[in-house]
C-alpha cells in the first residue's frame, strides 16, 4: 500500500472510534448499572440527634457548676437563655463552619445541600454533594435556637400570667388556647414525619425532623470508611443499664422490707433463733424496744415509732413476725389503743 492510499489522521481516528463505540457502550451501560446507590442508616440519625442533646446536656451541667456558689435560684430566671447560649455555641462552632455536631460527628454524618443535589440528577453513591449555603446555616440557627427560645419564654410568660385561668372570651385566654394548639399540631406533625422517616426511609422521604425538611438539608455519610464510630457493645450495655436502672426506681417504693423480710423467713437456715429473739427485740429497728407498744391483734411487742411509722406509712401494715394485719397498738403496760 502506498503512501498516497492510506486515508489522513483525522479520517484515521473516526474510523477507529467507529470501530470500538459499538463494545464499548455496553461496558459503560454495564458499569452504571452496577453502581448501588448508597443508603444512609436512619438508626445513625436517629443517634446522632440523641448524642447531640446528652451532649448539650453535659455542657449546660459543668456550666451550672460554676455559677453554684451564687445566689440560689438566680440561675433558674435565666434558664431560657443558658440554654440558647449553649446551643448557639454547638451551631457556631460546627454548622457555621461547615462542621458536623458532636453527635452527627461520631455518627460520621455531614449535612448536604439537597436542592443542590436534585438540580444535578440522579445521586450515585450518596457520599457527593456540598455542604450547606450561608442561608441554610442561618435558618437552621434562627429555627432551632431562636425558635426554641422564643418558645420557651413565650410558654413562661403565659404560665406566670396565668392565661390559662382568665376568662373564657378574654384575649388572654383566646392567646393561650392558641399557643396550645399550635403546641400540639407541631407535636403531632413531628410525631408523623418520625414514623414515616422509620417506616419507609425513602429518598423523598428522608428527613428526620421538620426543620431539615423545610430547609431540605439531609444527613450523609461524611467518610466512605467508616459507617458507626460508636461501638454497639457499649450503647448495648448503656441501654441495658438504663433500662435496669429505670426498673428499680418504679419497683424500689412499693417495695416493703418487711414483707420481703417475712417471705424470704421460711428459706432462712436460723429460723429458730431469730424467732426466739422476737420476745426481746423490736422486728423492725431489731433493737430493745423503747416506749414499747403491741401490735393488735397479734400483741407482738414494738417500739413505738417503728410501728407508729410503718401503720403510718403502710395503712394495711401487717406484722413483721406473723404477717397479720395491725388494725391497732396499744401500750405494753395496757394503756389506751390509738
């Protein structure tokens, strides 16, 4: 072939893409379709809310700490205002700076800019996107801290007022009905939108409160390589704690000592002597009874606080040594019954 058949450079490279084009749109088709979007765990949302408020909450106790030795109760009048300053401080050091929350930090979460994303197109992996505008930042603030502390005094106000007792077709009263209702409307949108948010999880529905919905800032991973930065075994045995915690402080007052005293009586192994010192000893305080008083009807012998306190306390009091029920007591010498 000479030089003079062989076709130009530019006739060379569109023969050429002419050739591969045909297998090479099937790789590329092939290579989006094998790209799984990447879905944001709503329980690392879910935590990462919780970790933010345990974290306020630890910021406003060392705060408190120091303001103890003034004057008791100044700090109570000024509540409303502690609490803004603190999470003022969490939004202008994180989100103002393009940062994440404490919490939404161990979560390995960042907040991006939704509207931005759905202008682009469809999302790929759930990882791009940018952060939030300078507007966004300032809603969420004026939202969360204003909003939130312009509530709070309002709700004070009224309380100290007493809107709620004026009368019926007063303005105050009309104020007051109105402050409650959009209470509980805002409540029961938030509850709604939680349970869609758990239930469905969807990328329509993908906003955990009200406020990044309205501002359409989502939560997305911040790292592709790390998805939880909280170990399970640790929030496992915090919930377990929690919870047995929580147990104790609902059973702890019905609980009565005595009557766990005189159930585990039978499974004691010096059943014998314990029940010959009953002559002798108050069964409550298990000391020499001073201005001893018997139980009626049973006649065992207390002091008299210990069982003026326990009949007190318990109405349908039963005795510590037979478990039947005091109706009275009476002074051991055989004075009058109370």
């Amino acid at each position: 072939m000479t030089s003079s058949s062989l076709p130009p450079p530019e006739d060379a490279w569109i023969v050429t893409c002419q050739k591969l084009l045909p297998g090479w749109e099937p790789l590329s088709l092939s290579h989006q379709l094998s790209t799984i979007p990447i879905s944001i765990s709503r329980v690392n949302q879910v935590d990462a809310a919780r970790l933010d408020v345990e974290m306020s909450a630890m910021l406003k106790e060392q705060l408190v700490k120091v303001f103890s030795l003034m004057k008791p109760g100044m700090l109570f009048q000024y509540e409303a205002e502690l609490d803004a300053f603190l999470e003022f401080l969490i939004w202008r050091f994180s989100i103002w700076v393009d940062k994440p929350t404490p919490g939404i930090a161990l979560m390995n979460l960042r907040y991006r800019d939704e509207r931005a994303m759905e202008s682009r197109g469809k999302v790929r992996t759930g990882l791009e996107g940018p952060g939030l505008t300078v507007s966004q930042k300032i809603s969420y603030c004026l939202a969360t801290v204003g909003g939130q502390y312009i509530w709070a005094r309002l709700q004070s106000f009224s309380a100290f007022r007493r809107w709620g007792n004026s009368e019926q077709r007063s303005l105050a009263r009309r104020a007051w009905m109105l402050i409650q209702r959009i209470e509980g409307f805002y409540k029961a949108a938030s509850f709604g939108n939680m349970l869609i948010f758990l239930w469905t999880g969807r990328y329509i529905l993908k906003y955990r409160n009200l406020i990044e919905r309205a501002l359409q800032a989502r939560l997305v991973y911040g790292s592709p390589n790390m998805n939880r930065a909280v170990s399970f075994e640790y929030m496992n045995r915090q919930l377990v704690w929690n919870e047995f915690s929580e147990m104790l402080l609902l059973l702890l007052p019905l609980l009565n000592s005595s009557s766990v005293r005189n159930f585990l009586r039978p499974f004691s192994k010096d059943e014998s002597s314990s029940s010959a010192g009953d002559d002798t000893a108050c069964p409550i305080c298990q000391a020499s009874p001073t201005i001893p008083f018997l139980a009626l009807p049973c006649q065992h012998r207390y002091c008299y606080y210990c069982l003026r306190t326990r009949c007190a306390a318990v109405p349908s009091f039963r005795c510590s040594t037979c478990s039947e029920p005091v109706v009275a007591m009476r002074r051991h010498s055989g004075g009058n019954k109370h």
